[in-house]
C-alpha cells in the first residue's frame, strides 16, 4: 500500500502562503488530491491483487462443430433409443469440468503472457496515468512556490505584508483616518424617527436600529480614540522599518513580471495537459474489457495457443476511469476560469482607488507588474490584507509617523536646551539633519530665530503662529512645504530669511509673498540667465526688502533686483568665478550703501559704479583686478568711507587716491603692491589700513599724517625698518609688523599709549626695547612675539604686561 503523504512534497508550502492561493488553486487543490487517491487507489489493487484470469480454448476437428471431443464419454453415457420403455425414474446426470491437464505454473505462465500481449495497455497503466498527471497537475500549482526566482520575492513580500497586517501603526492610521472628521461620522449615524408600532413594542424596534453592522465599527472608533493614538516609541521605529522594506521591495518587485508570467503558464500548462488527457481518455476507456481473447504462441508449452482470459478489475477500473474524467473536466474548467480572469482583467496593474476613497489617504500609490499581480491574488483571499497594506504605501502616513517619532525625540525641554543667541543678537534654534520638523519647536513662544539644515519634506503647519517673536528663518539644504495660514503668519512676521540650496527648483516659492521681509540671502546655483528666471522675477514684490545677498553663477545684474532698488540699499554678490558683464542696472540702484561683488572675474571697475552718489562702502574682493586708475572717479562718491580692493592683483596704487578724502577704511592686503605712495596717506580721515600680504620695502614718513589711525597693519611683506613717523598716530590701537626683516623697534613706540596688540613675530628681533612698558593699555595677549625676544623686557615690565 502507498501512503498518499508520500506525495506531500508536491504540494507543501509553507502556511503563509496560503494569502497568495485564490478559490481556484484551494478547488483544484482538493481535485488533485481526489484524483491522486485514485491513482493510488488504482496502483494498490494492480499490485496485491491477480491482474487477469485465462483458460485455455480447444481446438475442435474438423468434422465436429458443437460439441468438444470428449465430451460424451466425460458427461454422460450413450442412452439406446427405446421409444416403448418408460422409466419410472428420471436418469440422474453429473456435471463435469472440461479437462485441460495444465498445472498451475502454467496457468500462471499463460497469465503473464496474456497480460502483456492481449490486454490494452491503457486498462493495465489506467492508475499510473492517473498518478503521473495529479503529480504534474500538483507540480504546475505550486511551482512558483518552489522556482528560486519567485519563491524569495514571495516570501519577502509575506513576510513584510504580516507585519504590515499586525502592525500597531496600521490600526493606528485607519483609526485616525475613520474619526478624523467626527461630523461626518456623526452624520452617518441613525436618525432619530418616528416610533413603528409593533407588536414587540417601540424599545424593541430601536433596539434593532442601533446595533446594525454599520454603527459598530464606528462606536468603537468614537468611544477609543486615545486607544488608537497610543504607539510607543519601539513600534514607531518599527514601524518607520517597514515603511523602508516597502520602499525598497516596491522597487525591487515593479521592475519585472516574473511571478506573473510564470503564473500564466503553469496555468497555460494545465489547460493544455487537460486537453490531452480528455482527449486520450475519452478514446480509450472503452478499451477497458472484462473479457479479453488471447492469442499466443505457447502450444508446445502448454498444447495450446488460444485462451479466454477475464481482467478481474475491469468494471473497476472502467467506473474509476469514467469517475477521473469527470474530475479532470471540473479540473480542466476551473482552469479554464482561470486563463479567462489572467487575460481578461489587467492583472499587471492595481489602482488603490477603492482605499483611498475607503480610508481617505488620497497619495496611496497604484503598482505595477509582479507587485500588481500579488495584490490581486490577495484580493481573492482577503481584500481587507491590500488595505492595510497600503497604509505603508502612502507618503502621508509615513510622514505622520515620521512626525511622531520626532516629536518622542525632541522634547520642549531638549530643544529648550539647545538655544543660543546668533550673530544677530537674536535667540535662534538649529536642527540638523532630521527626517522632520517637531512639533514641539512651536512651544518655544521665545524663539526669534530657527535655523534647519539638510532636512527634507518639511511642512510648517499653521501652528508656526505660536512663536510670536520669530523674525528670522534659515533654510539650508531643506525641502519646504508651507501650509496657507503659515505663510500669512510669516508675510507679517518674519524679518529676515537664509536659503541654501543645489537646485534653483528647491527655492520655496512663497518666498516672494513676505512683503514685510527685510533681508534675503540666496545661496545655490541659479540659471546663468538670472533674467529669464522665473523665481527671481518674482521678487518685485518684496517692496520692504532692504538687503539682498546672491551666491550664485550669475553673469548679469537680474532686472528683478532693479525692480526693488528703490528700497534696496545693501547687495552682495558672490558670483564663485563666473564672470559677471553687463553691469549697467547697477546705475538704476541710486540708493545703495553697501555694494559687494565678491569673485565675479572683474578686470576693471565697473563704470556704473561710480554712479551710485549714496554708496558708503564698497567690496571687489578675489577678482582679476591689475590697474585702479578708474579711482579717480570715486571722489564723487562723496559718501564713501569704505573700500575693499583686497585678494586681487594690484601692482601699483595710483597717485590721486588722494581725491578719495572721505575714506576712512582701506583694503589693499593680498595684491602685488611694492611701493606705497605718499599720496596714500593724504586720505587723512583713514582710521583702518590694511597692507598686508604685498610685497612692500619701506613706509614712506607721511605715515605720520594719519591722526586718526587706528588700525596698520602691513604684515607678510619685506619691510626692513619703520619710519619714526609712525609712532605718531597715536591713535593706533592695532600695529601688526608680522613676517617682515624688521631687526629694531624704535623706543618711539611708547607714543602709542592706546595699543591693545602688536604683532612682532617672524622678524628678526633680538631685543625689545623697555619703553613698551609705558603701552599701559598693551598686555601679554595682545603682544605677538617669540618667547625668547619677550624675556629681554625687563622683569618689570613682564610683570606689568602678565597682569591682566
């Protein structure tokens, strides 16, 4: 006897895959099972019991045609016609067998030989058939069970969807979803109405209305919702896995059809294998006899050839075989269902639809390809499995948990702890690198200042009204959503705002809304043509906007920033090395004060510069600058106090900056000067001098002529000696003499009785003078020199300056 568990190999898959089998693989799962028993049912009556039965014919002379040879002298004895004797008593006849004086090793020799020769080979395989096509049919319904290429994508994809499936989170988002809006849930409920007389009176008939199917479910949402809002912070981190296994196994899984392709033609190959086996099956069971004649050539064995044999499980197998093919027609239709539903819907795309209008998760994303088709084998099973799988498919939810995560990590008291006072004196918060923006910043009511860098996909709720004080944002690297009431909030309130960013598509579009803001720094990649620049045209609108700096490529002055240059008063430009033409909108910005145009590959300056009558301080830092002659055009910048010809290529300073009498700071460090002239020092209301980084050999004596310097400093440079001069600015309060040739400090330089550092060190001092003692305002830290030339001051004096 064959036990059918030895078959279960065929068909076993683990229990979870159960989700991915519809109606029809369960149907023709028990169908296989059915007909497997047949076969094994068949296959054991073939072994244990006698397979066919045969007796030999005799072969009759030919002058006898009815009766066998010996049949007279074995049956009865010859009666002698007697027509007048009557005998009382009727003749008792005995009944013999036909004699054929075979033994029983021949018997089962002709048996044998019957068997193999004379019976049709479809009613001595009839079982085995039977068993071979159930195993094919069970190996064709779970072969994408088993094929390595499948079976992992199905295994991960049950895996994640249990978890999915059990997942607090899960309950929770449905939950939200379900009492979200408590009107319309409300709405939902019963009416109130009139009393129906009944005869189990009206409490009854109320009864009955308000424990329908329909109320439960919402009663439970009603009366629990800070059940559902519980989520502790270990689910959340579990949950924000899951969303990640999604993303990825999404990505995975879309790419290809392979599930589905294989499904189609296991299915293809059942439908073909029952046509075959209808086919053959019909013709063939006929075949099946009870009575089989059997011609062999055993005569000299036996001393006969002709044999009547009987298959002893004929009508058996006759009624199994009528019994298979009407499961095999049930088998082969549901197949045949199931060809019709793979072709006839489209099974490599799912659409959400009915979820998101179920649950109201409108971004819940359709699918495609294998992910499509596993969905939809889903459905067949349980469709509630797909909506709750799409919660983790949805970007809004994830972001609410996101947002929830945040908020259990960053307490009022941690972000509280983290506040500092800015460059601008104002109270600011930075958040660095979070997945978002935590609720808890909008209880910080004394917040001025909020700085986020590198933060993606964050949303400022309307609860950004809470901080009444905040006038500064900063927004490095993020992705910003603003919601409507926000952006009214800041339209009024926010003062100041900082974008960085690598796309000029990043830049938030609502920033041209603030119209009370007063500075805008820009810092990214903008079109090189700023003036086509959709983002930068809108910012005509800013009619408080006061100072704008722009760190970016761009190769001319936007007419947007003309636009606003009737407020405009302070623009900087950092151009990183693009070079920076057609400058001629500057002379339209009559009322700027402070201009900068920092690394924009000038060669000269600008001409429209010198149109901007209110300008009071000018930077051309790290440009290609070789000649200033066109300085001389700066006297009619009558309010000019600062300028900043600093880190480029200088050579020579011409004689009439003389002209530039209302200077009182002048950069020329790190450019190519040698020779100072006299006339520099003409510009008597310089209180800051930067020379340093040049090559310059000697200070010209005019130095002297800078009462109200306060600031020299002509480090890096190859000065040998200091002129006398000098130490007549008694006003100096920083003197840096760094990295020179200087050998001898003049005892002179006890005039500068204000000097707070001094700056010695690289030089080839061997001694300081004592008259530095007389500095009373100079101490240890603000003089700069080796150790060994500070230890040849007298004791005194050392003292004197350590004191602090």
């Amino acid at each position: 006897m064959i036990p059918v568990t030895e078959f279960r190999q065929f068909t076993e898959q683990q229990p979870a895959f159960r989700v991915l089998k519809p109606w029809w693989d369960v149907f023709t799962e028990y169908l296989s099972v059915v007909m497997l028993m047949i076969g094994v049912f068949g296959c054991t009556l073939q072994v244990m019991q006698d397979k066919i039965l045969c007796l030999p014919l005799p072969v009759l002379p030919p002058n006898q045609t009815g009766t066998f040879p010996n049949q007279s002298e074995l049956t009865r004895e010859p009666a002698l016609p007697s027509p007048t004797l009557v005998s009382p008593v009727p003749a008792v006849q005995e009944m013999r067998g036909l004699r054929t004086n075979l033994d029983w090793q021949q018997y089962s020799f002709i048996n044998q030989m019957c068997y193999e020769k004379a019976l049709h080979w479809y009613a001595k395989y009839f079982p085995y058939l039977v068993l071979i096509h159930t195993v094919i049919f069970m190996v064709c319904s779970n072969f994408w069970f088993k094929f390595p290429g499948s079976s992992s994508k199905i295994e991960h994809f049950i895996s994640i969807l249990g978890k999915c499936f059990d997942s607090p989170w899960t309950t929770r988002a449905l939950s939200e979803v379900s009492g979200e809006n408590p009107d319309e849930r409300e709405s939902k409920k019963p009416l109130p109405s009139r009393p129906v007389p009944s005869a189990a009176g009206p409490s009854e008939g109320n009864l009955v209305k308000t424990q329908s199917l329909r109320s439960i479910p919402e009663k439970i949402v009603a009366d629990k919702p800070a059940a559902a809002s519980v989520l502790d912070k270990k689910e959340g981190e579990q949950a924000k896995a899951l969303f990640e296994k999604v993303k990825k196994f999404r990505l995975h899984v879309e790419e290809g059809d392979l599930l589905y392709i294989m499904y189609v033609r296991q299915t293809i190959l059942k439908v073909l294998k029952f046509i075959l086996i209808i086919a053959y099956n019909s013709f063939l069971v006929s075949k099946v006899q009870v009575t089989v004649s059997c011609d062999v050539d055993v005569q000299k064995m036996t001393g006969y050839r002709n044999f009547s044999c009987n298959h002893t499980m004929a009508h058996l197998f006759s009624k199994l075989s009528y019994c298979y093919l009407c499961f095999v027609v049930v088998y082969g239709l549901t197949c045949l269902y199931t060809s019709y539903w793979l072709f006839y819907r489209s099974l490599k795309e799912y659409s959400f639809e009915y979820v998101r209008q179920e649950t109201g998760i409108s971004d819940i994303p359709d699918v495609k390809n294998d992910f499509a088709f596993m969905l939809h084998m889903i459905d067949q099973y349980d469709p509630l499995y797909s909506k709750r799988f799409a919660v983790f498919l949805s970007e809004v939810s994830e972001n609410k948990l996101k947002q929830l995560n945040l908020n259990h990590a960053w307490t009022a008291e941690k972000l509280r702890q983290r506040l500092q006072t800015n460059s601008s004196n104002r109270l600011e918060l930075q958040l660095f690198m979070l997945s978002g923006l935590p609720d808890t910043i909008f209880e910080l009511s004394e917040l001025q200042s909020l700085k986020l860098e590198i933060i993606n996909n964050v949303t400022i709720p309307p609860a950004i009204a809470q901080l009444g004080d905040l006038q500064e944002l900063s927004l490095y690297q993020c992705s910003l959503k603003v919601h409507t009431a926000a952006i009214s909030f800041l339209k009024e309130n926010l003062k100041v705002l900082r974008v960085k960013f690598d796309d000029a598509r990043e830049l938030p579009h609502w920033f041209y809304l603030l119209r009370n803001l007063e500075e805008l720094h820009l810092t990214g990649s903008l079109c090189p043509d700023a003036s086509r620049n959709i983002l930068l045209e809108t910012m005509r609108e800013l009619k408080s906007l006061k100072t704008l700096s722009l760190k970016s490529n761009l190769t001319k002055i936007p007419q947007s920033i003309v636009d606003v240059s009737s407020h405009l008063q302070r623009l900087y430009v950092y151009n990183d090395g693009t070079k920076l033409v057609m400058l001629n909108n500057l002379k339209k910005m009559v009322n700027l004060t402070e201009l900068e145009l920092v690394h924009c590959d000038l060669e000269r300056i600008p001409h429209a510069i010198f149109s901007l009558v209110n300008l009071q301080a000018l930077d051309l830092k790290e440009n290609n600058l070789r000649s200033i002659e066109e300085i001389i055009s700066f006297q009619h910048l009558r309010k000019l106090t600062c300028l900043k010809l600093w880190h480029n290529s200088i050579s020579q300073i011409p004689e009439h900056i003389k002209k530039l009498g209302s200077l009182e700071r002048l950069y020329f460090s790190y450019n190519k000067i040698e020779i100072l002239p006299s006339h520099l020092f003409l510009c008597n209301k310089l209180r800051y001098l930067d020379l340093s980084n040049n090559d310059i050999h000697f200070i010209p004596p005019e130095v002297g002529v800078l009462q109200s310097l306060q600031y020299f400093s002509v480090t890096c440079n190859k000065i040998e000696n200091l002129p006398d001069e000098l130490f007549f600015c008694k006003k100096l309060k920083t003197l840096k003499l760094g990295k020179n040739t200087l050998s001898v400090l003049s005892p002179k330089i006890s005039y500068l009785v204000l000097l707070t550092r001094l700056e010695l060190k690289g030089n080839h001092f061997e001694a300081l003078p004592a008259e530095l003692g007389l500095c009373q305002s100079l101490k240890r830290s603000g003089l700069v020199v080796e150790d060994v030339v500070f230890e040849t001051l007298p004791s005194d004096v050392k003292e004197q300056m350590k004191a602090e």
